[in-house]
C-alpha cells in the first residue's frame, strides 16, 4: 500500500509494516538487509521488533534495490524494490508473513535477474543467490527444488525451455558455491502455474518468478528424493497455493476461480481460461469427493433460442477439457441458460463481455 502523504522538504522512502511467521501467526524478531541491486553493496540493515514484529526502514530513491528478511527457523524472504527519483516524503507500508523451514514451503526469489528472453543470471541476482548459499550451508538436512516460471507471451514450447534454462541456471551458481548437486532440483513450469493475471503488465511480472520450494528436511541417510516437480507431486498443496494467488486477483469471483470467458459467438477456451481449468484439475484432482456444476451464459445479442444452444456448447467443451485430463464426468453437472441470467448490462460492450461466461460452482 503506498501513501503519499503532504509533501516534506526531504527526499525520502519508509518502508514499514509487521513481520509474522505464516505458520503460527505470531510477531517475528528479523533482519531486513537492504542491497543496491546495480553494485551489490549492502546500504542498510534494520531489525523487527521481537515482541511486534513492526519494523521501519528508510531508503534513499532514485534506484534498484533488494531487501532480504531473515529470521531464525524460516525461509528467507525477499523484497525487489524500484523507486524512482522524488523529491517528496513517501511511505509504503507492507506486511510479511515468513514461511517455516520445512517440506513444502516456498518463497520467491524476488532478487534474481535475467535479461528478456534470456537465462544468463545477471550480476543483480549474487547477492540474493549468495544469501541463498548461506541458508543452505546452515541448513545441511534440506533439498531445494528450483522453480522456474513464465507469463504467457510467446508459444508455450518456447516458454517451456526457457523456464528450465532458467531454473538450471540458478541451480548451477548454488552448485559453484559448494552447496552438494543431490540437494538440488531444477524444473520449470513455464507458463502454466500463473499467480495473476496476464492480461496487465503487472501480471505478466509476477509471472516472470524463480522460485526455492523445500522438498525435503531428512537425515543424509534417509534422502529419497527425486525432481519430479513440486507443482506436480504435490498437486493438493498446489491448489491450496493456487487458491491463495487467486484470492487476491481482482477478477475472483466468489473467492474462487474467476469465470471462463469467451468471445462473441465463440465456444473456443482462450490461453488465459485454460489456465484457470488447470487449476480446477488440480483441485478436483486432490479432493475426490468433490462434485461440480458448470454453468454457461451468453449476451442477448442473437435470438433467445440460439443463445441458449451456444451456452450449452461452452459447457460441454469446459467438461471435455476437464474429462480429457483425468476427471470423471459423473462429477460433472452442466447446464446451458443463454441469455436469461445477465449479471452486467447488455446495453454495453463491456457488459455483454462479461454477461458471455461459464461459471464453475462446488456443489454441497
């Protein structure tokens, strides 16, 4: 959340907020590092308050810089701030919940850097990866997968290769470090685990993600591990992550999967929705006892008889997707309305787009 309140003669950035663990809730003591990302060099470093877990740190604007936050028995969790040149007083009040040191969490490596379209690390990334190496060495029992994602600009094979060159890249910097091959996992997703949208440019940048998830916490002895890929092994802890990402997308309906849209007179699932239907897979996939409804509904353009016909095909193609990956269509309702139940008007572009939907509803 950024304020800006009254202008002040000073030049000059807070960041403030709370830091608690995601596990329990309760108030952190941390360690906030704050790096210039273009030379490396460290220009700050704050602490929480132990009983709070409030902290305030000031930054100088005008360039690039990382934040690492630290606390003992979580994963480390990183901030990239950009803030340009002002001349006025701003403050950015952001609170963070740390992950715990065990199997299944995951943070983002909001600090490390590749060029457009490439997989090199760029230098901006050693300080976040060299803090990585630290955790790694102090922690001997963990294994890491490293997770490698993309939005969805470009063909899908393309977004594929570059994810893993990505996640391969990172996994070889840590291996030069002298953390031990075995307790690393490189895999990339490419563009089909999405947290936001990509449809803004925002989106599309939170997309753009590397990824450090803890596979496993075991004895030397005991380690059993394989790279399979997290997203896929774990697909229950997936959709509970998935369901989290989508909480906070300001197209969620009824705090759960946005609705599939189509286009005018159109029965073809886009890129985007088809994404959204992975998500309900994964879902479906993990709590069997599940049972669904799919609903379709279109604009009033066209006579009523022909609309409801073009909504029962939108319907039936959503379910072909989801039989055609692994779910039984017993568990699968569907219905078509046409144009009976619009929930925006028709008198409008915008209106008859989103009246033209499919909606997806748990049945009790």
């Amino acid at each position: 959340v950024l304020h800006r309140p009254k202008p002040k003669n000073v030049s000059l950035i807070v960041l403030k907020g709370k830091i608690t663990s995601k596990e329990s809730g309760h108030a952190l003591a941390a360690t906030l590092t704050v790096t210039d990302n273009e030379t490396n060099q460290v220009i700050g470093v704050y602490n929480s308050n132990s009983f709070t877990g409030k902290y305030t740190v000031i930054i100088p604007p005008g360039k690039n810089y990382g934040i690492s936050v630290d606390a003992e028995n979580h994963l480390s969790h990183s901030e990239n701030i950009d803030i340009p040149y002002s001349e006025e007083y701003f403050e950015v009040i952001k609170d963070i919940a740390l992950e715990p040191l065990k199997t299944g969490s995951l943070t983002v490596l909001n600090n490390v850097f590749f060029d457009f379209s490439k997989s090199d690390l760029k230098k901006e990334s050693f300080t976040e990866l060299d803090r990585l190496v630290t955790m790694l060495k102090e922690n001997p029992s963990l294994i890491v997968e490293i997770a490698g994602h993309t939005d969805n600009v470009g063909n899908d094979d393309a977004n594929q290769d570059l994810s893993e060159h990505r996640s391969e890249s990172v996994v070889r910097y840590l291996i030069s470090k002298g953390i031990d091959p075995k307790r690393l996992c490189a895999k990339g997703y490419g563009e089909k685990f999405p947290v936001a949208s990509n449809d803004t440019e925002e989106g599309r940048r939170q997309n753009r993600r590397t990824e450090l998830i803890i596979i496993e916490s075991l004895k030397k002895d005991q380690r059993t591990v394989g790279c399979e890929g997290y997203y896929y092994t774990h697909p229950k802890d997936s959709v509970k992550k998935a369901e989290e990402d989508f909480m906070s997308l300001e197209d969620t309906v009824l705090k759960k999967m946005p609705f599939i849209y189509f286009e005018f007179n159109s029965s073809q699932i886009n890129e985007f929705s088809k994404k959204m239907l992975e998500r309900w897979v994964l879902l479906l996939k993990s709590q069997k006892d599940i049972r669904i409804s799919i609903e379709g509904h279109t604009d009033n353009v066209g006579n009523e008889a022909y609309n409801k016909t073009l909504s029962e095909k939108r319907v039936a193609i959503v379910k072909q997707f989801l039989v055609a990956r692994g779910i039984k269509a017993e568990r699968i309702k569907i219905i078509g309305f046409g144009e009976v139940h619009p929930i925006e008007t028709n008198e409008t572009d915008e209106g008859r787009s989103k009246n033209r939907r499919v909606e997806i509803n748990i049945l009790k």
